[in-house]
C-alpha cells in the first residue's frame, strides 16, 4: 500500500499542524480527520463528523460569520 508506506515521512507534518492550528477548531478538526485517514481508523474519522459540528458553533466561528446563525427549533 503507497499511503503505508509515506505515512512515516507525513506524520511529522501532522505534529506540527497540530501545534500550528492549535486554538483553531476548525482547522483542528482538519488535521485530526487528516491523522484518522492516515492511520485508517474509522472509528476517528467518523468522530470527526462531531469536531466539524463543534467546530461551527463555536464561539469564534459565529462571530467571523456572515450571517447570524439559526437558532434551533424548539
């Protein structure tokens, strides 16, 4: 398998986005779906399905959005 084999010369990449993105929800959730692809472990990739949904409510990103967000149905 290629990505087996190149998966120890990206794995230094990823510690250091881990520190670059650090406080950054959403590119967080970036790197943890990049290091879940890389290990093949879809148990955290699915989990990053949850990091992204975190990631847009969270308090930074409604206030760098555009628009203001929906409130739930009650």
């Amino acid at each position: 398998m290629v990505e087996a084999a190149n998966s120890t010369s990206r794995r230094p990449k990823l510690v250091e986005a881990r520190t670059v993105v650090a406080g950054n929800a959403l590119a967080e959730a970036v790197v943890r779906r990049a290091e879940a692809l890389l290990a093949g472990d879809q148990r955290a990739l699915l989990a990053t399905a949850d990091a992204f949904g975190a990631a847009a409510t969270s308090p930074r990103e409604r206030r760098c959005s555009p628009v203001a967000p929906i409130p739930p149905a009650a």
